[in-house]
C-alpha cells in the first residue's frame, strides 16, 4: 500500500509550485520588451546619479523614450503587475494558513501582558472595545509612518488576541451567566483584533514577520509546516520585490496632471484598500 503525504502538504506543495512557475514565467516576460532596461554600473548616467531616485537610491531608474512609454506598454505592464498580485496574495494566504495552524510557544505565552488593555494601551483597547466599530478610521487616526511603529502595533493587537482567545477558552468549563457575558465579549474583542490584523497584512504586505510569528517559527517542530512556511515566504518575498520593481517602471516619467500627498511610508509598501471591560 503507498503512502500519500498529509492533507495540507498534498494541497499547498503543488500550489506552491505552481506560484513559483508563474512568477519565473512573469520574470521571462521582461526578456522580450525593448522600451525601458536599466542602466549598467558603467553608465556615465548611473556613476554621476542621474539614474538613481532619492527616495529608493540603492535602485537605478529605469530608463524610457524621451517621451515615456508606449500605452501598449503601460497596458502590458499593468497586466503584469495584476498578475504579481495575484501571484502574491495567494502566497500571503498559504503562509498565514500555515503560521496560525503553528502551535503558540510555551514563552511567547508566559511572556504576554496580563489582560487585553496593557497590551493595546488604552486608546488603541477603547477603539477596539467600543460599541462602534471602524477599524480603517481608527488606522486612519494611528501614526503609521515608520516600519517600526507599524511593526509594534502588529505586535501589540496579536498579543491581545492571543490573551481573549486563551480567556475564552479557560471559561469554557463555567456555566455562569456572568462569565458567558465576558466570554462573549472577549470573542468579539478577539474576532476586531484579528480585522486590524488583516488590513495591516493587505496594507502593508512587506512589512517583517511579527514576534508571534518569529516565535512560532523559531519553536516550531514540525517539518511539514518549516516546509509551507518557508517555501510560501520566499515567494511572498520575492513577488513582493518584483510587484515593487514594476511599479516603480510605469511612474517614469510621470504621468501628467497633479498628484495628492502622499504617505512617505507608502512608497515602500502599496496599498489594497461604548463599555469598556477589563479583559
């Protein structure tokens, strides 16, 4: 009788493949245009830095006809870029899956706060356990300027869910109607801590792994779930450099007409679009 690997090993190694494929393929594509190429080294242009952006200096301009390029290869470069897109979302939802089925270390646990607010501090804790609800207003309030500061939040709201959702299943042995209340309430708590989480993933789809997700990389013992994480992480990393390289193409030259303020943050990372309880 032969064997067959686990199910989640079965599912998402060929899907895995598959992303790969297509995102060497999209890279292959790049090889027959002829409108733009980048500069060498020993271009005078690149040694005397009029082929380098200030904002992302380390990359080099690509460099286009005098008067732009073409529409055909705006088109074609958008069609590519949808097609990263896809290519990147699918690999963010395979890694997600396969970080939350990872077990939480036993010291990232002992290390969390003793309730939800010491977490979140106390605006952040009101915003989310106040009877109205807006996660994207209240981001839209947060300072989000820095990697750093984004990187603390996503920190911060994942270690609050993590403390509701142990809560809620340490009370789920007392009958109480009281404690079915907070129960209650900690799930919601939980279920709008996991909503942030989501809009910051799609918001900010580069942004480094999380100290849950570290841990839980770190202690992680099973093999299958090294090989998903690993394997979908590349491709998430790399489809996220190349959709970046793309976009940054079709901006040069601007397109005419006036352009808003924008988020110094966002040329790094592109965008998707009460009572209070002591829990």
């Amino acid at each position: 009788m032969g064997t067959r690997p686990r199910n989640d090993l079965h599912m998402n190694i060929p899907a895995l493949r598959k992303l790969d494929y297509m995102l060497l393929e999209c890279l292959d594509n790049f090889k027959d245009q002829n409108e733009f190429y980048y500069a060498s080294k020993d271009d005078e242009d690149s040694k005397d830095g009029k082929n380098q952006r200030k904002d992302k200096w380390w990359i080099p301009v690509p460099k286009v006809p005098p008067n732009g390029i073409s529409e055909a290869t705006r088109k074609w470069l958008q069609y590519q870029k949808d097609s990263v897109t896809q290519i990147l979302k699918a690999a963010m939802a395979i890694n997600a899956q396969v970080l939350a089925e990872m077990e939480i270390p036993e010291n990232y646990i002992e290390a969390l706060p003793k309730n939800g607010r010491s977490s979140l501090g106390d605006s952040i804790y009101k915003s989310i356990t106040d009877d109205f609800f807006d996660p994207d207003y209240v981001l839209s309030t947060l300072d989000l300027s820095t990697e750093h500061k984004i990187l603390d939040l996503k920190n911060r709201i994942e270690a609050s869910a993590v403390i509701w959702k142990r809560k809620m299943n340490a009370k789920d042995s007392k009958s109480t109607w009281s404690s079915g209340m907070k129960s209650e309430k900690r799930e919601l708590f939980e279920e709008r801590a996991e909503t942030f989480l989501l809009i910051l993933k799609h918001r900010f789809p580069g942004l480094p792994q999380s100290e849950l997700d570290i841990t839980k990389i770190q202690y992680n013992k099973d093999v299958g779930h090294a090989i998903l994480e690993s394997y979908s992480r590349i491709i998430e990393s790399l489809a996220f450099t190349v959709l970046s390289r793309i976009e940054d193409g079709p901006q040069l030259p601007p397109k005419p007409g006036p352009r808003g303020k924008s988020n110094p943050f966002e040329s790094k990372f592109f965008t998707t679009q009460s009572i209070v309880y002591d829990v």
